[in-house]
C-alpha cells in the first residue's frame, strides 16, 4: 500500500487534510467516502504535493497568476453544451474518478474552446484549494446561482455526483421546454417573414415590369385588383423626403428605416423596468400564446424550486434563485411574495392563491405537498405535469398554424400573381375577338 495525501471536506463543510493508506487512487478516495468525507484533491506521496497548504493566500497567488486565462474563461457558452459538460463530469464522478481528475479529463476532450479554458481554470481553482462550489462562483456568467448553489449543497452532503445527476437532468428538461416555447413563436413570424419578403421582391421588382407592359392600356381598363397592386409598387417606388414630400429615397427604403427603428425603440423601452414589467404581464394575457407562457412559467418555477430543495439548499435561499431565473417579471414578483411569506413562518399556499398567476391545481398539489411533507416531490410532479401540458399545447398550436400560414402566404402571393396576369388574360382576349 502507499500513502496518499488528501484534501477533503467533511459533513459541515469544513476542509481537512491528511494522509490514507491505499493501492490506487479510486481505493483512497472510496476510503475517504467510506468515513464520511468528499476528497478535492488526493496525491500519492512522491508523486506530487498537494497546492492547498499556503490557504487562501495561495488562492490568491493562484488567481492572480492565472489572470489572463480565467479572463479568457469568462465567456458564455450554449445551454446545450453546458448541459453535455454537467453530464459528463457526474458521470466520471459517479464512477469514482476524483473531481480533479474529472475536470482534467474533460478539459482534455473539449472542443469548445471558451468551456475548455474555463474547466481548466476550475482544475486550477480545485487544485489551489478551493472547493468546486467557489470555483464556479468566479464564473457567473457560465455558471448561475443555481448552478453554484446545488453544487454547494451536493458538497455538503457530500453527494456532488446525484446533485450533478439532477442538475444535467433540469438542465436537459428546461432545454427542451424553451424549445418547445421558441419554435411555436418563431414558426409564425418566420412565416410573416417570407411572406413580407416576397411580396416585396414582387413589388419592387416584378410589378413595375408588368406595368410597363400595360402602359399603353388606359386606366380604366385595368382591373381594380390589378390599379391596386400597380399603384401601391408605384408609391413603394416613389422617391420622398420623409416628412416634406420632396424628392428624396423611396417609400420601401423608408418602410425599412422605420421598421428597424420602431424594432430598436421597442427593444429598448423593453429593457427598461416599467417596459419589462408591461411586456412581461401582456406575455401572460395574449390569447393562446398567454396560455403557453404561463404554463411554461410554472413549470420553470415548480422544477427549480423543486430541484433545488431535493438537493439539500434551503428553502428560502432556493425561493431567492427561483425567482432570479423566473424569466418574467410579473412572475418573478409572485415569487417574491412567497419568499416574503416563508420568511414570517406562513405557508407559500397563501401568497400562491393571491397572486393570480398560479391555478387551482398547482395550489392545491402544493398545499397537500406541505401537509405530507413531500414538497420537493410534488413541485417536481406538477413540473412534469405542465411539461406534457405544454407539450400538447404547442404541438396543437403548431398544427394550427400551419395550415393558417400556408394560406396566408398563398393569399398574398395568388393577389399579386393574379393582379398581373388578369391584364395579360383581358389583352390575350381582345386579340383574339379582333
């Protein structure tokens, strides 16, 4: 057997260092376990030394030192992606592989190159003594309170690879309902999209051909549907000096300048609180698309708060990180009230009811949750409960649309293909009657 020196830290917390008897490394840190510890670092004697010894003026000096690549380590990287590393690394774990060595491992294999630098700076923050917890806490761009906190709570306990386990499986789950969300509101502006981008490819460039052609044919004769499309691609076409009248660009390039902007303004006033306060509550009440919203909503809330508590963080510090990734406002509020309430020693089923945004179901399965003491477990049923509903809601949605857009697109472009060519019918016509 040989002697490996560890760094470890206890039930509170709290680090020890020390020195166990083993054959290997995954022996050492199984012996570790086995008397209630969760080892950072493990060093075979002779082979290394461990980095923690000088405290946290070595942490510093670590730091400072590698200040130029955690810099480089501060970006952001795909939800996805993080999701991938979160597996990974509680799988290695869960295996037996010292936290360390997982995260070298992964930094070895990454081909992302922000994440790459960035596990390697954790390895670096490990190795210096830090526990894993801190060393995402100095990336909070990458890593959010949540992420930090379950981490915490799972070193605690000292349980780091279930607590990963559930974070990959919330990661995974809350990727998969923002997708579900996006592409039922994308799917129709990408619709009105082509079909804006079309009509004005029509306009500008195919109608004032066809007019040319019909020069010669007296207004009258035209159709109506045929003197609407030609003179609307005529105003589009018209040179104006916004405001004057004079000449100057034409109309289509100032439809696009006023687009553009009013799109920037909006952004902007909606970044303001009292914007995002209106924009987050009109969310919730657009007919159909409010529906979803909401509902994807509470189950981002039940799922988090329900994630966080199962993994040991505190219900009151984990009701202060569900409401910093609610998404919107006016939930995020809701929240706070529930916070607020806990805090006096009520029950949340109270400030729940009041605030509005929170069905009948959802009060009633949370009110029986705090009864039977099964609070964690049923936020995370009713999570999984409005999954499914939003599930179906956008695939019926979708199933909707579709059709609905289809034939929008094609009523705007059979308008236009008709106006032109019901002239050229009439023209074909009279010849034939001459």
């Amino acid at each position: 057997m040989a002697n490996f020196q560890y760094i470890a830290l206890n039930s509170k917390g709290e680090q020890t260092t020390g020195v166990v008897q083993a054959n290997s490394d995954s022996e050492a840190v199984a012996a570790l376990r086995g008397q209630g510890l969760y080892p950072t670092q493990v060093v075979q004697e002779g082979k290394g030394s461990l980095s923690a010894s000088a405290g946290q003026k070595g942490k510093k000096a670590k730091a400072k030192k590698k200040g130029g690549k955690a810099a480089k380590a501060g970006g952001k990287v795909k939800p996805k992606i993080l999701m991938i590393f979160t597996r990974q690394l509680a799988t290695l774990i869960d295996s037996g592989l010292p936290l360390l060595r997982g995260l070298n491992v992964l930094a070895k294999q990454e081909p992302n190159p922000v994440l790459k630098s960035t596990i390697s700076s954790l390895a670096d923050s490990v190795q210096g003594g830090s526990t894993f917890s801190e060393s995402l806490g100095q990336h909070p761009k990458m890593f959010n309170k949540l992420f930090v906190n379950m981490v915490k709570a799972g070193e605690l306990g000292g349980v780091l690879e279930v607590v990963l386990t559930r974070l990959a499986e919330y990661q995974e789950k809350a990727h998969k309902l923002k997708g579900k969300i996006v592409s039922a509101m994308v799917y129709p502006l990408i619709v009105m999209f082509i079909a804006v981008a079309i009509m004005s490819f029509l306009m500008l460039f195919i109608v004032p051909k066809f007019r040319e052609m019909f020069a010669d044919m007296e207004g009258g004769e035209l159709p109506l549907i045929s003197r609407v499309v030609f003179g609307f691609s005529d105003w589009m076409l018209k040179p104006t000096l916004l405001f004057t009248g004079e000449s100057g660009l034409p109309n289509a390039v100032w439809i696009l300048f006023i687009a553009v902007g009013g799109y920037l303004s909006f952004t902007a006033w909606a970044r303001t609180p009292k914007g995002r306060n209106i924009v987050d509550a009109s969310k919730l009440k657009i007919p159909i698309f409010g529906d979803i919203q909401r509902k994807s909503a509470i189950a981002r809330f039940t799922r988090t708060l329900g994630t966080l508590v199962t993994s040991g963080v505190p219900i009151l510090q984990a009701l202060n990180i569900t409401r910093d990734t609610a998404g919107n406002v006016v939930v995020a509020t809701a929240i706070d009230k529930v916070h607020d309430a806990v805090k006096e020693g009520e029950s949340i089923v109270t400030p729940m009811t009041g605030s509005g945004i929170f069905p009948n179901l959802v009060v009633s399965m949370v009110d029986v949750g705090e009864e039977t003491g099964q609070l964690p477990e049923m936020l995370l049923k009713i999570a999984d409960v409005y999954d499914d509903e939003v599930d179906g809601a956008v695939t019926a949605l979708t199933s909707i649309l579709e059709p609905i857009m289809i034939v929008i697109l094609a009523l705007v472009v059979g308008a236009i293909v008709f106006a032109l060519f019901l002239p050229l019918i009439k023209v074909i016509q009279q010849m034939q009657g001459g």
